[in-house]
C-alpha cells in the first residue's frame, strides 16, 4: 500500500495556469509559484463583485480522536466527486502549519486519494505566506521594545504589554522567556514569551480582511499593551501597520492549487480552531464562491469548535450561509468515544460503538438545533468495519432523521464519494435556516455562557473576579458587540480531553481573556490549553527525511 506521499508525488499535475483556466480565471490574472502552485491577483478578484454566489458546504466532524476521522480528506473527496457529476466546484482548505506537521498530526493536505498537491510545497513553506505573517507579526514586537528603549515617548507600561512573538513551529521553551537582557544597549528587562503563527491575532485578522486597506485597518487596532494610565496603545501608535501591511500585501492574493484529480483547490490563511478561529482566509471562500456553482470548505476539529466559530465569527461578520453541513466521522473513532482503547479498535464492539455515538449525537443536536442547518453523516470506511457495526449506526442515524453515507474517498478518489455529493446537492436545494448560538447584543459572559451551556453541554462557566472585571471593562468600552472565540482542547466537549462521548454537567472555566481589537473578537482561554504547543515525546519531524535521490520521505 503506498502512503499519502507516495499517492502525492505519482499525481499527474496540470499546470497551475490551466487548472486557473478551467475556472475562468485569465492567466495574467494568476501569478504562478513554479509549475504547479499560484496566487491569484486582488485586481481580478475584485472584478467578480456582482457575479451571484455558488452553495457553501461545510464540512466539521465529530470531536477528533487518536483513531482519525479524515475531515480534510471528505473536503477533497467530495469536492472531487461534486466535478465528477458535472457540478462545477472548488474547495476551500487551510494551509497547514509546521507545528503539527513536525509535531504530533503530521501533513494536512489530505490523505489516500483524496490529497490536494503539490502535497510537500503544501504541507511546508508552500508560497511563504505563514513566514510573511510572522515576520509582520515580530515587526511589530520589536517595534514595541523598541519604542520603549528609545524614550517610550507613549508611556508604555512594560508590564502591561499584551502582544507576544510567534514562531511556526511547537516550542514549548518560549511559553515564557525573559527579553532584554545584556545591559540597557539590548532594551528594557522584561518578560515575554512566543505564541505559535496560527494562535497570532496578525493570522486572525489576515484571514477576516476583506482587502489590503481593511487589512491595514485592522492591523492599526491591534491593542498591543497600556500605559501606566490604562489608555491603550495601538500598533497605529507606533506606526507599524503600513509596514506590516507591505509585508503581507503579497501573501493577501488567494494560492491555486489542484486535487489529484485535477480539480482546483483555493489553500489559503491557517488559523487553528482549538487556539483561533479555525477557517481559511475570507478572501478565499468569497473568491471562489464567485467562481463554483459549489464551494466546499472544513472547520477545524469539531462542530463544537470549528463549526460554531466559522458560524459566530466568519460568517457572522461577512454574511455568509451555508448551504449544507458534513458531519466526518468513523465507527474506530466512535468505539474510542465509547471507551475502548486504541490497541483494541480494529475488533468488533457493538457496545461501545452505541455508547461512542452520543458524541456524533451532540454534535449533530449543534448543527442541526443551534446552528439551524441541515445535516448529513459522512462514514469514512475502515476495512476492518463489521457489517454489525455498520447496521448499527446506520440505522441509529435513520432514527434520528438523518441521511448517512459511507465514504470510500481515501482509496478510490471521487468515485468513492459520490453518493455524498448526490446527497449533498439533494439537502442544499432546500435552504437552511441558519442562526448563532447568541446574538451580538449579549454581554461577552452571556456569550460565553451560551456556547459553554448549549454547544459543550455545560451546567455553566467560572472566572475568577479579575477575568471578570476584564470583561466587564472591555464591555463598558466598547467590545462587547464582538464575539468570542474559544480556545479549549478538541478532544472533548469539555475542557478536560480525556472526558470522553458527550459529558454533560461539567464547568467550563476560564482562565485567561485576550482582546483581539484587529480581528474584532475575544479570546477566551479555557482549561489547560497552550496558545504555544509543544513536541510530542516522538514528533513526526523524526521520520521526515531526504534520500539519496533527493525524494522527501516520512512527511505522511
């Protein structure tokens, strides 16, 4: 059996300019990276204003597991198979971080037949547009320290700053680190640390911009500390959102690339969904809505997490609807909800697949009760799946209303999807009645609590009265229209990952809040969770290599 590199580097690639053609897409509107991957120019995009909107398909999943589910892999499968059955399409992915890629998870291109390439460019430095994200982003941190070694002429406060560095890769020793030191000649003693790329408010506001003068905007409201008197300081104070801007200007332009199946594919923006707001850039959905009839896009993780912040954030604020919601799951992952441990997944248990379907249940009662959108049920299919456990979920689905499809995407491509684009098509025709767990006037602990209550199953939330001053003073200035996006782990709809299925009755608490004024949300940190994730004892950077023929090797 080949594995998801070797899949990738046997694909048959189209240059990126006629895969850019087949969308219509002019090819001096396309600024091709190499053969096989491209940016796509603002100017042409900006001409597709007043062209009607294709149907937005969502793919979520069931909370993820050890065992896999293959949310990336269902987006390319059934974007594959809606080509397949003549329904124009792109979709709509993230770009994969280096974090997870040399850390626990691996690529994120895809996997089995189902991959979008070139998967190597993909899975590392792709078009360079996570380091120009950096980059802005350290700017503006050297720029505070340097405002302040140079007079802090805005009274700063050093202990009150609020924007940390980033690096893309997990690096557990920068969680807190001390900058400074050496004398005055290298800047004021103080305490700082590192966030990871994809927790930055710079990744944030990059993937909610509507163009290069929102961006820079946005980028001036970046609340970047206090000064001894509690008045913010903006990243406009300093006069560091222009340069930011021309940093990122060029990675703003949405990158082409194709399926195995030579379908095309807009990879773009990668904030995570258990840290961030976990969808791809809005430059990028909204382009290629103007260009399919069809357009399929993931949130990260689960419905809980990815689902409900793509709802309450992105399309929330650019007024999107979805059409229809994929729900990715498998019988190993819903056995694992169920109890049993990993060893023993691939052995037939009828017990613990009935108890590991509540979580899907949950996760379904989201979509379907507090998101108002109509559901379908994607199985991707193991082979060791009994048909005794396929009977049992499929008709436990039926019970409940809901249209279940077994997958085989990951080995035969779109053909092996699809009964779920059929199925897809079907259910978008009917609209949906789209709705947000809460509105913009609740207070943001109201907001909190309305997630925390309906989508976790919680019996209620706590913060200490620090935090809860925090947002108290951030409502009475002005904040609390934004909405909230929660960074918890993914593992459970609690903030305790080894609570397994679907917990009910548990606190969830908050221990830090972060204003993020650029992006126009609050961060609320709940649990445990890291905005700065470390290597798992054996990371997947271990297994990467080069041979001798100069192949890349291990990456998936």
């Amino acid at each position: 059996m080949l594995s998801d590199i070797e899949i990738a580097q046997k694909a048959k690639m189209k240059k990126i300019i006629d895969i850019a053609s087949s969308i219509g897409i002019p090819e001096d509107s396309i600024e091709p990276y190499g053969h096989f991957k491209g940016k796509i120019a603002l100017d042409y995009l900006d001409t597709l204003k007043d062209k009607p909107d294709g149907k937005l398909i969502l793919v979520t999943a069931i909370s993820p597991t050890p065992a896999g589910e293959g949310k990336t892999t269902t987006t390319v499968g059934l974007g594959d198979a809606l080509n397949r059955i003549g329904k124009k399409t792109i979709i709509c992915l993230r770009e994969p971080s280096l974090g997870p890629v040399f850390g626990m998870k691996g690529g994120a291109a895809g996997g089995g037949y189902a991959q979008v390439v070139p998967m190597e460019d993909i899975n590392l430095h792709f078009t360079g547009d996570f380091a120009a994200i950096a980059l802005a982003n350290n700017l503006l941190a050297a720029m505070i320290d340097n405002h302040i070694h140079h007079g802090n002429a805005l009274e700063i406060d050093p202990r009150r700053i609020a924007f940390k560095r980033v690096v893309d890769i997990n690096d557990r020793a920068l969680r807190k680190i001390v900058v400074g030191q050496g004398g005055v000649a290298n800047g004021f003693l103080r305490e700082d640390g590192f966030d990871i790329v994809v927790a930055s408010e710079v990744m944030a506001i990059f993937c909610l911009a509507t163009s290069v003068n929102d961006l820079k905007e946005r980028l001036g409201d970046i609340v970047v500390g206090y000064t001894r008197a509690d008045k913010a300081v903006r990243a406009r104070d300093l006069n560091a959102h222009g340069a930011m801007t021309v940093l990122l200007k060029n990675a703003l332009k949405p990158n082409l690339v194709q399926t195995l199946e030579n379908n095309p594919a807009f990879v773009h923006g990668g904030p995570f969904a258990n840290i961030a707001h976990g969808c791809n850039s809005l430059i990028a959905t909204r382009s290629a809505l103007k260009l399919a009839d069809y357009v399929v896009t993931e949130a990260g993780f689960g419905a809980d997490l990815g689902a409900e912040k793509f709802l309450s954030i992105k399309c929330r604020k650019a007024g999107l609807k979805v059409a229809a919601c994929v729900v990715v799951a498998t019988i190993r992952a819903l056995k694992y909800h169920g109890g049993v441990d990993v060893a023993q997944l691939n052995t037939e248990n009828l017990d613990a697949l009935r108890k590991g379907m509540v979580n899907l249940e949950r996760h379904i009662d989201n979509i379907r009760e507090h998101y108002g959108l109509q559901a379908i049920v994607s199985i991707n299919r193991f082979s060791n799946d009994t048909d005794a456990e396929i009977k049992l979920l499929t008709e436990h689905m039926r019970e409940l209303g809901v249209k279940i499809v077994l997958a085989n995407h990951w080995a035969q491509g779109g053909a092996g999807a699809e009964e779920l684009a059929q199925a897809v098509v079907q259910i978008a025709a009917t609209p949906s009645q789209q709705k947000f767990v809460y509105e913009d006037s609740d207070s943001l602990w109201e907001k909190l609590n309305k997630v925390a209550t309906k989508i976790y199953g919680a019996s209620g939330i706590s913060a200490t009265p620090k935090i809860r001053q925090q947002l108290q003073k951030w409502q009475d200035e002005g904040y609390g229209h934004y909405p909230i996006c929660v960074a918890k782990t993914q593992s459970s709809f609690s903030t305790d990952p080894a609570l397994r299925g679907a917990p009910s009755g548990h606190v969830v608490t908050v221990r830090e809040v972060r204003l993020n004024a650029g992006a126009q949300f609050i961060v609320m940190v709940c649990g445990d969770l890291m905005t700065m994730p470390g290597l798992p004892k054996i990371p997947s950077a271990e297994r990467i290599d080069i041979d001798d023929s100069g192949t890349v090797v291990g990456l998936f």
